[in-house]
C-alpha cells in the first residue's frame, strides 16, 4: 500500500518497467487505500474492467490497448496468420468485458487495424508487428493525455471564473490518463485561478461522485462539495450552478448519449433550471454507426450493487427485485454542447459531429 502521494500522482493505467503487465490504481478500493495491481493476464485485465477496478470510458480504452499489446507480445510464433487468430480471440475476449463505453471496442479496433496492416498488407515479421503494436498502444495513452487538455481548454471558454459547476459520476483522471474529460476545465481553471464551486453527484450504487471524483478534486484543492444524487434541483434552484459538465460513455450519431445511470435525469432538472449541460466528449467516444440512443446497448449490472453497500451490508430487504442499469440516455435535446478536442459541437448534431468526425479524418 502506498498512501503517501497525492492520488494524482499516481498513473490511472500505465505499462510497468518489465512491460510485462498493465499497472492500474485498484479503483475499488478508493478512497479508503491507494493500491496499485498489476494485470498480467487476459482473465485478469477483463475482472479488472468488468469489476470497475479501472473504469471509465477512455482509461478503459487505454487498458484494453495496453493490455492487448501484451498479450500480443506473448504470442509464440513467427506466422503471422497463426499469430492474429490469437490475437483476435485475445481482443474479442477483451472486448466482452462491458459493452456501453465505445472506446474498449475502438481502442482493441485501432490495434487491429494496425495488426492486420503490418501483418497482412506490408507482410513485416511478427515480431515487427508486435513492435507496431507496442507503440500504437503507447500513442492511445499518450494521445489520450492531449486529448483530454484541449477538452479543457474549449471547456473553460463555456465558463467564466467563481462560476459554479456541477458533475456526475468521475469523469476525472481517474476515468482517464490525465485531466479526466468533464473535470479538464476544472483543473485547467483552478491552473489559472478561477476558483470554481464544484459539485459533486455521490452518483448511486457505485458512488463514483462521492469515492472519486469528490476524492480527486478534494485532493487537488478545488473547492468541491458532495451532494447526493437527489440533490440536484435544489442546489440549482438556488442559482448555484451555472453549468453542468459530464463525461459519456457513447455518443450516437445523433447527439444522444450515454453516460452514468442519473446523467438525463441531472439533464432535465437543469433543463428546468436553464443550466447548460455540456458532454464532454473525446472523439474515441463519439460512435457515427449508432444512429440514436435506442440503439445504445446499455450495461446490466448485478443487484447486489444496489442492495448491498459497497463495503457489503446489505441496505435493501433479501429477494427484492432490483432494476440496475449502469448507464442511461441524455437526448440530445437536453444538451447544450458536446466538448470534443476540436472544438464544441452544437445541435444540430447529426450535422456538427458528422462535420468533426470529418475533420478528424483529414488529420
Ligand atoms: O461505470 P463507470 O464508472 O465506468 O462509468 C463511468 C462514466 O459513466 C463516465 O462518466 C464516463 O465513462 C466518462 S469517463 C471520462
């Protein structure tokens, strides 16, 4: 156990020294005990995804990468044919492991591209592949840092300084690499003094708000305030919160978007209010072959998650049915824009992300 350094010290998913396994900060545990774990194998990497032990659309994108690349580096053989039939298995195994936040499916996708062009299309060795795998795995984290800054930075131009903010579930560093995606402008803002009033959703059954994303911005002195899940109105009826900003786990086609289970209902509460609610959106989260939200597959999770507390006392009587979606859909009506890193799209949606993804494209 190490509790000496800030919690944002730590890496939320990184490769060890050996790279021989992918480092993550047991997110479970927080924010009682600081303990990084070391996966090594792919049975592993999936309890570690599907147990929330790292979590988060885009740091789970990076694990999976990180995590196939290793697994990859232990393929045994020179035949590259034999080499991606493993490979494959290895990374729809991977990909299994929860099915919402589009960045598991894009991450293992962007490493099979590179596989299959390496292997298949310029005919390199495996071992060359396995190199170009080892780099590409290395540029989606490191990419994920940039990505995630110039959130912020476009973030912060939808603010102004003392304002006060509200957000959902841990779309912070902890759900990423650095910054977070809806918590960007907030450490891009408290860089540059703007003393923001941040609150936080405790965000039920898993408390995400209240164990992570209270923990980190606590710990990185912005003025945060816990509030629980039904709390939102109020706190907006008092004129305290002049945006919301939230991650996503898939945005569709059409603007509609998936984050935390609660996220539409804090959407419409500030509808009411006339508070912006503003997604923060990386491109590795925007999904162009999921027409609308009905057609997001949205996670079950198990319901022991509501009736038990999370240090496992049991808070709801045995055998009660219990309904536990991990996520829902904030139409897009409801939202004010969606923060990429190339810029802030605006409804019309269908319109303005079809013109980002475009843009992004061209790169
Ligand atoms: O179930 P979780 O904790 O993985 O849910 C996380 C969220 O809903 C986040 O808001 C989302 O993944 C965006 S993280 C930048």
């Amino acid at each position: 156990m190490e509790n000496q350094k800030n919690i944002l010290d730590y890496d939320t998913v990184a490769l060890d020294e050996a790279q021989d396994a992918v480092i993550i900060i047991d997110q479970t545990l927080l924010p009682g005990k600081i303990e990084l774990i070391a996966l090594h194998t792919a049975q592993e990497m999936w309890d570690a995804i599907y147990l929330l032990k790292v979590r988060g659309a885009p740091a789970i994108g990076v694990a999976a990468a990180l995590g196939i690349y290793l697994l990859a580096n232990r393929i045994e053989t020179e035949d590259f044919e034999e080499f991606y039939q493993k490979f494959t298995e290895y990374k729809e195994y991977l990909d299994s492991s929860r099915p919402t936040a589009v960045n598991l499916s894009w991450a293992l996708k962007r490493m099979d591209a590179v596989a299959v062009k390496a292997g298949r299309e310029e005919h390199k060795t495996v071992a060359k592949v396995k190199e170009i795998l080892h780099d590409e795995a290395l540029q989606i984290r490191a990419e994920d840092v940039e990505v995630c800054r110039k959130i912020g930075e476009f973030g912060l131009e939808l603010v102004k300084p003392g304002d006060g903010i509200l957000t959902h579930c841990n779309a912070g560093q902890l759900a990423t690499v650095k910054y977070g995606t809806a918590t960007a402008p907030i450490y891009l803002g408290q860089e540059r003094g703007y003393n923001f009033h941040v609150f936080a959703d405790e965000t039920r059954p898993l408390l995400q708000g209240a164990r992570l994303t209270a923990f980190e911005l606590h710990s990185a002195g912005v003025d945060v305030t816990l509030i629980c899940d039904n709390m939102s109105a109020s706190v907006m009826s008092k004129g305290w919160v002049q945006a919301v900003f939230v991650g996503c786990d898939r945005v569709a086609a059409n603007g509609d978007t998936a984050n935390k289970i609660g996220t539409s209902v804090v959407s419409a509460v500030a509808k009411q209010y006339g508070v912006p609610v503003y997604i923060c959106a990386p491109t590795s989260t925007i999904d162009m072959a999921t027409a609308t939200g009905a057609d997001i597959c949205i996670e079950q999770r198990k319901a022991e998650e509501v009736t038990e507390m999370w240090y496992k006392e049991r808070m709801a009587p045995e055998g009660v049915k219990v309904y536990n979606p991990a996520f829902d859909v904030t139409d897009h009506e409801l939202i004010a824009g969606i923060v990429t890193e190339y810029g802030v799209a605006r409804a019309p949606y269908t319109e303005s992300l079809k013109e980002i993804m475009e843009r992004k494209a061209q790169r």
